[in-house]
C-alpha cells in the first residue's frame, strides 16, 4: 500500500504510516507459505480485536487482555494444501520494551494440533516484527491456538508458516503488505458499496447525530465506524459520560437527536460504571431505524480518493476479514476524532505537539463479593481471596503516591469502589505525539493501571476480595488533529463572548484543558500519568456560548465537513467544546448543513454565504423523530 499515489489528476491516498523494512532473501512461492491473520480466527475466545494502531502497524491484532488473568484461547482451522515441514512466525512485540523493563508480560504460544511449541512469542522486539518460532509438520487439515501464558495484554498480528525453513518474512512496509495482499487474496479493486449524499467516517456521538439528522431530512447516508458498536467515547468499549447542554433557547430543538442517541441519565450515570450504563443498544438501534442510513460497522476508512479539492470516495477495510469496501458521496464528515480523513485529502490542520490533553483507558475493581446473594450468604464469609501477581514491569509505585492511595487506609465496602481509581484522570501521553505514539500511550496507561493495583493488592495488601473488574483497552482520546475552517474559534473568543452571526450550536462549559498533575509527577517525568485541568482561564460556563456554522467546514477542501473534536478550534477552544452532548449537537448541525447544500448543489461554504436563514430554520425546527415525523404529513 502506497502512502501516497498519484493517479491521472485524481489523488488516491492511504492511511498507512508504516514504511519500508527490506525482505530478507527472495519470497517463496504462495503454496510454500501460510499465512493466518489472528483477528480472522474462527474463535476469538478471550482475546479482543484491536484495530486502534493498524494505520501505523499495519493490520488489526488480537490482545490478551485479561488484567492479569490468562485469556481463553483463540483458534482456526487450516488446509494445508503442500504438506511437509514449516517454520513458525508471530509477527509480535514485547510491549514493555520502550521502558527497557524486562519480564515480557505478553507472553503467549501456540499449538498446532494441540501441540504447544518450545518457543513463547511476545518475548522480544521494542518493534512490531516476525519472531522466529520452531518447526513443524503439517499436512491435511489442522487445528492452531494461540494460548495466553500471563492475562497481561499479549498481543499477535498474523502467524506465518513457511517451508523455506531459513526465509525471513518482511516485518513492515510494502514488502509485508504485498505479501498480505497476495497470500489472503486480497488483490483486484475493492468492493463498490455505491453512492451516498453523505459519507460520515467516525461513528462518535457526533458522527452518530449527524447521519440520523441528515438520514431524517431526506439525505441517503454511509456510516464508516471501526468498532462493533456506535458511540466512541460514550460507549461501553471506553465508558465516558457525555455531558453538555443541548435543547437551549433560542433552539430549543436542537439537541433532540442528541437525546436520542446518549443514554438516559440514572443514579450510576458515571464514567467507568457497568456496560449496561452506556447503553450500546440505544445508539445502534436509532441508526438501524433511518432507512436512510447504511452502516458499516467494524470498517477502518484507511483510503480516500479526491482532486480539484474535492473528496470522491473514501475506502475502508473490515477488521476481521480484511474485505476491501468504497464509497462515493457528495459531501464527506470527518468524525474521526483525529481528522483522519481530512488528514488523508490534504485538508489543513493544527495540532498542539507538546503539552496537549492525552489519552485515557478508563478502569474499575470489583468485588467478588457482588457475585454472592446477600441474602443467602453471609457477606464476609463469600468473599474469596482475590490475589494478583506482581507486576515489576508496570509503572513502580510500591513507593509512589497516586490518587486513591492518600484515602486508601482502609477497605471499601463490599459492593463499592473509590471513584479515584480508574477515573478520568489517569491520562497520559501530554508531550508525545497524539497519533504516531498512540500505542505506547495506551500502554503505558496499562503499565500505570497495573502499577496501582499492585501497590494496592500486593504492597499494601489491602482490598484483598477485590479484583480489576473492567479496564478499557480501547483509548478514550481527547485531542489530536484539528481540521481548519473559515473560523478557527480561540478561548479569546469565548471569553470575550464575541458574537457571530453563524452562532448555531451551544457550547455549555468551562475551558477545560488538562495538564499533568505536579502532585504526582516526580519520578514520571515525560511519562506522566495522572491528569489535573484548568479551572476556567477567565472563563466560565454561565449560559451558551453559540459557536460558528464556519468551524464545521474545511477550509480548503470543497465538501468536507467535520464535527467532534476534530472541527475548527484551538487547543484552548477544544476545551469547552469537546463534551459530547455539545459534539453530538455539532452534528446535527452538519446534518442540516449537508441537506442545504444538497437542495442547492452548493457548498458547505456556500451554505454559509448564500443560505444561512435556511439553515437556521432547519435549527430551530430540529431534527427529532416526532419532529421531522410531523412534518413529512403536512
Ligand atoms: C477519559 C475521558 C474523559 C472525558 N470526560 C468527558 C465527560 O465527562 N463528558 C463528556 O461529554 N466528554 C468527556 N470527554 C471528551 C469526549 O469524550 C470527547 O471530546 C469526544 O468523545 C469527542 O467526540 P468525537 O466524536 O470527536 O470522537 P470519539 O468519541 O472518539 O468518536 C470517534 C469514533 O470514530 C471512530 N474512528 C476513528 N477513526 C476511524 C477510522 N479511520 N475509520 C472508522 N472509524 C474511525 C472511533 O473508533 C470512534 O468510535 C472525555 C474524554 C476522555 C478521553
């Protein structure tokens, strides 16, 4: 896969970041070599599909993410066509190497036929690479596993089996993606999904809000979305409460759709609570009831086609089959969060380097204890002794504060938890760079989480009925690309409450950025991991501030639109506007906006120059169901 290629006038551009290791020695013919991609397994088992790093790694793998527990095996089936004697690779890493820690907590192995070979893969390597396993015999149909050995966040991209007993496989770049190409067939254009008014590539609350707005109003809409679920952060894979104000005069209606789609608030309305509170269901089914709407779940947008500045179609892979998808529109929404999209077609965009907000993976304990009936059992006496190994790879806080320990002297209650743990501020990632780092982000959350808990279980010896009830391995992030529009809108604004005449959707809080915590930082330096945020900076939430139409467009690409936290602001804007319900309301926003400028074959710009009183009365008039359902009997 090309980063770049040039086609005719039209530019056809791809996501892939990883470049160019050499191959070692010539590739052997296609029946000489087998190659299985983890996350194509017939039985995933415990291990989860992570597609959150295949842009710079180059393909979806499996994790072992068991907090400590070993994962349930995964396993497939092969036909093995040329029978004889094959080298095993992992194209795998140590994921503690970047922190020259030993221990390889990733540890696994794999079975053929049930066999376990000697060597255990995710040993080595800071890289993703292939590592070199023993031999096998194979012939007819057989049976491979991978087996966890730790419950420690093990990872596999592909096993590999080759005769050639000395070839080394490529482990990056084009020579690995040809191979990939060839050995899973995957040559030949990608499938035609057809053409939309909208293609929305990002299924957050925002992506969610608008493609159901737009679907409402009449426009034929695709949903790129990379994960199993809608929602983004607000869903159960990341548990982020959306918080925000809509349905706020003089729109009152705006916001309908928002409410809709987020899930209704209860006493546990919190982050990091019980899947159950993010209500996964409520956002899918309100995008499976618009007709209107295709939805492509578990698809990654990786490429795009696009010239004269305009984008033609955006293509996308499914994370379990490696099915190569397009789709055409007429208007595209970058919902990505990171401006993926925009990124890919050249749109202009600012990113804070250092000193940004990071990422968080979001985590709670729970008590064996909830598992008992009260009412049969005596409590205490339920409570089995949850033990957890030690873990000196993680972040070393045997001797270190965080939050959680200060007010941990003593034990909860059965059946509680200290909100301090796991919560919003267990950030990290402020000084590296927001995409190209982000794996390492994510684990270094995990290395922090882990840290904790052993301090706490092992250290200290306290919660001992405990246990690491939920962590997320899917990244909350917060802030990376933000795409430029006609209006770039800046904290002065806000705290100047400057006027425009576009101002079309409430942004209802504080600026809130976020910074390392000085109180927890010493000995973490450049690796921090708990967060503090501004309180303000001169402003604070007292009623709406209406944000401009103008930063929901690009500036320099004629139909793109953006919406969440991608859209046209600065590191210190993104502080007031990110909260989802406020994303949420963007996109409804653009739903609107992508119906006007379909009506006039104009542009997002245009919308802005030529029809903004339209817009405005697709604002005030909303786009909730009973709504929109009212106005197509007049
Ligand atoms: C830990 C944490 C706590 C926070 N606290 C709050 C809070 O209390 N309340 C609140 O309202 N907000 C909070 N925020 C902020 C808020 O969650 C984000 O600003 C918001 O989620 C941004 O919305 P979005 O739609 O742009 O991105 P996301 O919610 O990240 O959604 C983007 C979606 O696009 C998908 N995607 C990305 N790239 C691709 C691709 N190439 N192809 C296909 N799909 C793709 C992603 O998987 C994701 O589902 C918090 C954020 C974090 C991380």
């Amino acid at each position: 896969m090309l980063p770049y290629t040039l086609i005719g006038s039209t530019a056809l551009s791809c996501l892939s970041l990883f470049h160019g290791a050499s191959p070692t020695g010539a590739v052997p013919p296609a029946s000489e070599v087998i190659l299985l991609e983890c996350e194509a397994f017939d039985e995933l088992g415990g291990w989860v599909l992570d597609q959150q790093f295949m842009d710079l790694m180059g393909s979806p793998f499996l994790l072992a993410h068991g907090m400590g527990v070993p994962v349930a095996d995964a396993t497939t089936r092969v036909n093995v066509k040329s029978p004889g004697t094959y080298r095993v690779w992992a194209r795998t890493r140590d994921w503690v190497a970047p922190w020259g820690k030993s221990g390889a907590p990733g540890r696994y192995s794999v079975l053929v036929n049930g066999v376990a070979l000697e060597t255990e893969f995710g040993t080595k390597g800071n890289e993703w690479h292939w590592h070199r396993g023993d031999t096998v015999e194979l012939a007819g149909e057989a049976e491979v596993t991978l087996h966890d050995l730790t419950g420690f966040e093990g990872r596999c991209d592909a096993l590999l089996f080759a005769q050639d007993l000395e070839w080394t496989p490529p482990s990056e770049g084009e020579p690995l993606e040809a191979l990939r190409t060839e050995l899973l067939g995957l040559e030949g254009a990608p499938t035609d999904r057809g053409d939309f008014d909208l293609v929305v590539v990002g299924g957050g609350t925002a992506g969610t809000c608008a493609a159901i707005t737009a679907a409402r109003l009449g426009l034929t809409v695709a949903v790129i979305q990379d994960r199993p679920v809608l929602g983004g952060n607000s869903s159960s894979e990341v548990r982020v409460w959306p918080e925000g104000h809509v349905n706020q005069k003089p729109f009152p209606r705006l916001g309908d759709v928002v409410m809709e789609v987020v899930p209704v608030r209860k006493s546990d309305s919190k982050n990091a609570q019980g899947a159950h509170v993010f209500d996964d269901d409520r956002k899918l089914a309100a995008c499976r009831a618009e007709p209107n709407i295709t939805l492509f779940l578990e698809s990654r947008m990786n490429g795009a086609r696009h010239s004269d500045g305009l984008i033609e179609s955006a293509s996308f892979e499914n994370v379990r089959t490696a099915e190569r998808s397009t789709v055409r529109g007429t208007f595209f929404l970058d919902s990505t969060g990171d401006g993926s999209l925009g990124f890919l077609v050249g749109a202009d965009f600012e990113q804070t380097d250092t000193g940004h907000m990071g990422a968080s993976n979001l985590w709670n304990i729970q008590c064996l204890c909830e598992d008992e009936d009260p009412l049969s059992s005596q409590l205490e006496a339920a409570c089995e002794l949850a033990t957890f190994p030690r873990c000196e790879w993680a972040v070393d806080l045997r001797d270190r504060p965080f939050p959680g320990r200060e007010q941990g002297k003593k034990t909860p209650q059965a059946g509680t938890q200290p909100i301090s743990l796991g919560n919003w501020f267990w950030e990290n990632g402020f000084d590296r760079d927001p995409i190209h780092d982000m794996e390492r982000i994510r684990d270094q959350n995990f290395r922090a989480m882990y840290g904790a808990w052993d301090a706490i279980k092992n250290v200290e010896k306290r919660y001992p009925a405990h246990k690491l009830g939920w962590v997320a391995y899917i990244a909350g992030k917060r802030e990376s690309r933000r795409l430029l529009g006609d209006v770039v809108l800046t904290g002065e604004d806000l705290r100047d409450n400057k006027i425009f005449p576009d101002g079309c959707f409430p942004c209802t809080w504080g600026i809130d950025t976020h910074h390392p915590n000085t109180k927890y930082s010493e000995g973490h330096e450049g690796d921090e991991f708990i967060a503090d945020y501004t309180h303000g900076e001169g402003y604070v939430y007292e009623g709406p501030y209406w944000v401009p139409y103008r930063c929901l467009y690009s500036r320099n690409v004629g139909n793109l639109f953006m919406a969440g936290r991608d859209i046209s602001v600065t590191h210190e804007a993104l502080g007031a506007v990110r909260v989802m319900k406020t994303t949420g309301a963007m996109g409804e926003v653009v739903g609107m906006a992508a119906t006007v400028a379909k009506r006039h074959g104009c542009s997002p710009r245009q919308v802005y120059e030529d029809h903004l009183q339209e817009l405005f009365g697709l604002v005030e008039r909303g786009a909730g169901k009973d709504v929109v359902a009212r106005g197509a009997k007049r």
